[in-house]
C-alpha cells in the first residue's frame, strides 16, 4: 500500500559531482541510470517540465541554466541539449516525420580507433573554415531559446511561455525560435552550416562547449554527420547529457532550489534549534535537582515542552537544507545562482565579515516563491518539521515524567495510612 505524499518524509537528493559522475558513466564504472534509493523529487518539478518551461521561478529553466553556468559550470548539456530539441522539431517541420526516415547506413566508428587524432580527421577540414560570428550567432539562439521567461499565475495550474512581443521588438519569443535554422528540404544548406557550428563547438576535442562523452560516442557522431543532416546522428549524444542532466544536474539544482535560505542563515536557525534543545534539558534538570532533589512536582517537566518543540522543528528543517521562520510565510532568500548577473559577474562586491553579515535572513533581501508546486513541498517540510518536533517533545517529557527526581504529595502507605512528603526541608511529615 502506497502512502499519501504528505507522509512521506521528504528527504533532501544527495550530491553528486557532475565530472566524477559523468567520468564513471563514461569509463563503465557506474550505469546511466540512478543508483541507490528512490530520488525524493516531486513529480510536478521533474526535470521533463523544466526543460518545457513549465515551472516557476526559483525552479524555471532560466534558473537550472544560471545554476548550470555559475554553480555547476556545465551549462553546455543543457545548452546542447535545448539546441538538438529545437534542431529535432525544425527537421521535422522541414522534411516529414523524422521517425520514418533512414538517414542512411553508415559504417560505425567504434570499430577504429578512438583517438583524438582519428577524431579530428572526421572534423569538417578548413575548405571552410569555423567562423567565430557563425558560432556567436548560434549561442546566442541558443541562449535565447533558454531565456525565454515563464509567466505565473496564481490561479493558473501551471507556467506558460510568455506572449510574443509586440511588432518591432528586438527579441524574439520561443515561438520565433523553434523556427529558426529551418532546413532546405532539397540542398540541406542551412543543416549543414549549423551542424558544422556544433561540431566545432561541442564535439571537437577542445572545443568551447566540449561534452563530456565517451569517445566512441563522440567518433560515431562525427563520423554519422559527415553523410547526414538527419538528427538521428546525434541522437546517442542527446541522450546522455539528457542522462546526466536528469540522474546529476537536475537532483543538485533541486536540493539546492529547495533551500530557501543561504548557508549562513540555515547555520543559525539550525544552531538556535540546538540551543533550545539544550535550554529544554537544562531546565528539566533544573526543576528536577533545584533547590533539591524532589522540591517541584513532575508536571513541571512540561516547562520544557514548548523548547523542545522548537529546538527539534528548527534542526529538522535546517538539516533538509531550509530555514523554518522562512518556510512558514513561503519566503526565500536569493539562491546561489540568483547573486550573479546574466554577464557572469557577481552582483554584490561585499567582502569578508559584511558579505556573510548580509547573506543573515534579517539583512537579506526576501523573495516569494513563485512556483506553487515547490511551495507545496516546503509546505510539506514545515507541517513534518513541526510533527516531528512535536513527537519529540512528548517523548522527552514522558522519559523526563517517571524519573525519580520529581516530589510526590502523597503516597498511600502499605497499611492503609498515608505518608505526606515534600516540606522546605525534604523531611516526611
């Protein structure tokens, strides 16, 4: 029997690194796929719906692409990746149903060697050289593809791209973009230009955007597009940054965009959690051994109730990576990726003890959280965060209740008779 979401205890993706993950997939040392436990990401935040523009800020796709580029540094998977969608659906528009075409067989490059060497002999020769301005021209669609903004509606049940801007504006709307490249069904002219572009730029050893893929994959690539403009020829490449965007990427942008707090903050919420842990004990004992052992009855253990409750709610919340005093209004402090501008730089230039001071809830500027789905799961960590420092509360004062420091007024005595304990000076009365 499957339980109801709500008492699922979520439980933060565990980090991985990008570079060690994708050299352990590429040397056959772990499979694609994700290992291990169940990943605890929400349905409504999987990464398929990022990639289609479907989720809010801070979980949009402009906020996985910022996250990629400042944070992860391998913004070129998502920018590939974005590239050969939109490369799929032109190819498309232009010659029929892709899945229906046979581009040709071609003879597979896994069986030669797979060196750097043989790879640059399948690289497009110098008969027509790589143009920077062609290549700038491609990135900047690229990006643009990417930036498209999501507009979010708090009655609306999901995000939609924005509407096209009125006639004259210098930017274009993702609707402009997926038709941009559009093939010529009988020369394949324009493929040919913006295929050569991305050889250069993301399958070429050295390469601006190089990927990280096993070279057999990157040799087969190369050698398929030298006979065909077909998108099937790149469709293993895109296949496995989707596998690494999906199993590495979209995991750590998730555990980190459910933060709602930096580092700093969660620090002190997280150390005033145990402070109250320990004032709750510390008073018990207090009550229990002050003046003397027995001189407070033991529903005085009960002082302690509301310290514990608030010390465990604060540890649960900060130990999932969110600040409890913020998860309670759906506020959040800027994320990692939000402090850099779109140019690269960081917008703020504080240093040393005022950049931590300022990075505190009560300095830090506070955002809304716009994305309904993601306010619903830190909704979650707070109704489970307070269930829990709740349970633990009761457990303590039941433990702390029976023990035997506490004083008892009367006690009936074996005979019949009863005994009064508890004057100013402990003696039985």
């Amino acid at each position: 029997m499957r339980l109801p979401s709500w008492l699922v205890w979520y439980k933060k993706p565990e980090y991985r690194d990008i570079r060690e993950y994708a050299d352990n997939v590429n040397t056959g040392r772990r499979p694609m796929s994700p290992a291990g436990r169940r990943t605890m990401i929400p349905s409504r935040l999987r990464l398929d719906r990022i990639l289609e523009n479907r989720t809010c800020s801070p979980m949009s796709l402009y906020d996985f692409y910022m996250y990629l580029k400042h944070i992860e540094f391998s913004a070129e998977n998502l920018e590939f990746y974005m590239w050969y969608k939109n490369y799929e659906a032109s190819y498309a528009k232009g010659n029929g149903d892709i899945k229906e075409l046979d581009y040709g067989s071609i003879p597979s490059a896994s069986q030669s060697d797979s060196s750097v060497a043989k790879i640059k002999e399948l690289v497009p020769d110098d008969d027509e050289p790589f143009d920077p301005e062609i290549a700038k021209e491609t990135l900047e669609r690229i990006a643009q593809l990417i930036a498209v903004d999501a507009v979010c509606s708090a009655k609306s049940k999901t995000c939609s791209a924005s509407a096209p801007p009125k006639t004259g504006s210098a930017k274009p709307t993702a609707a402009d973009l997926s038709n941009f490249q559009l093939l010529n069904p009988t020369t394949g002219a324009v493929a040919r230009t913006e295929l050569d572009t991305i050889v250069e730029l993301f399958l070429s050893p050295g390469g601006t955007k190089e990927l990280n893929i096993p070279p057999v994959m990157r040799q087969q690539a190369i050698a398929d597009l030298q006979n065909s403009t077909h998108p099937a020829a790149l469709k293993p490449v895109a296949d496995h940054v989707y596998g690494l965007l999906r199993n590495c990427s979209h995991r750590n942008f998730v555990r980190l965009g459910v933060s709602n707090g930096t580092f700093e903050t969660i620090c002190v919420a997280t150390a005033l959690g145990f402070v109250c842990l320990i004032a709750g004990f510390l008073v018990v004992f207090l009550r229990g051994f002050v003046p003397y052992r027995g001189a407070h009855s033991m529903f005085e253990a009960f002082c302690a109730w509301p310290l514990w409750w608030l010390g465990m709610t604060l540890v649960l919340s900060g130990l999932r990576g969110s600040c409890f005093f913020l998860l309670l209004f759906s506020r959040r402090q800027a994320l990692p990726w939000e402090r850099f501008d779109d140019s690269g730089g960081k917008m703020s230039n504080q240093t040393g003890f005022m950049k931590t001071l300022s990075r505190l809830m009560i300095f830090d500027r506070r955002l809304r959280v716009k994305d309904k789905h993601l306010r619903r799961l830190q909704q979650k960590i707070v109704l489970q965060s307070i269930a829990g420092g709740s349970i633990f509360a009761c457990v303590c004062v039941l433990v702390f209740i029976f023990l035997p420091m506490w004083r008892e007024t009367i006690v009936l005595h074996p005979d019949g008779g009863q005994i009064v304990l508890g004057g100013q000076d402990g003696r039985i009365g």
